[in-house]
C-alpha cells in the first residue's frame, strides 16, 4: 500500500476513530499523512503546532495511537506503527 492510498481512505479510517473515541478522533484530524515507508506512517501536525499547544500529551497519546492504529487496520487492513512529527 501506497501513501496515497491511504490518504485516498484517512475519512474512513477517522470515522472509525471517531466511532470508538472522540477524543482520539480530535486529536489526528488534523494530521498531515507526511510519509508511509511500508511499516511506519508519519503523521505531521507542524502546522497545527502554528495555531495552538502541541499534540504532544503523552500519558493519553499511546491510547491514541493504539485506537488509530486499530482503525487502519481495520479499514486497510495493514499494520502500522505510527511516528510524529
């Protein structure tokens, strides 16, 4: 799977976030896919960072994560681990 596949499916894999958790769901949509290297999909909130406080809560974000990467799996039927930037 291509990065552009992905994008092509990001709505459909944030309705399944947003279907489990809200706060998840808010906490990636405004996430850039930035790159897929077969494994590791890199999500960019450089721009988001711009408007307000960073996206960086770390004792909620591997529950986060994990809820996103349950949703790419779910809907695209790959794993993935998750890197940010």
């Amino acid at each position: 799977m291509e990065l552009q596949d992905i994008r092509n499916r990001w709505n459909e894999v944030l309705d399944a976030v947003l279907e489990v958790d809200r706060i998840s769901w808010l906490a990636f949509f405004d996430a850039r896919l930035a790159d897929f290297d077969g494994k590791i999909l890199t999500l960019d909130f450089s721009d988001v960072r711009k408007l307000s406080h960073s996206h960086e809560f770390s004792p909620t974000r591997l529950r986060h994560q994990q809820i996103l990467i349950q949703a790419i799996e779910s809907i695209l039927a790959i794993t993935v681990e998750i890197s940010e930037i």
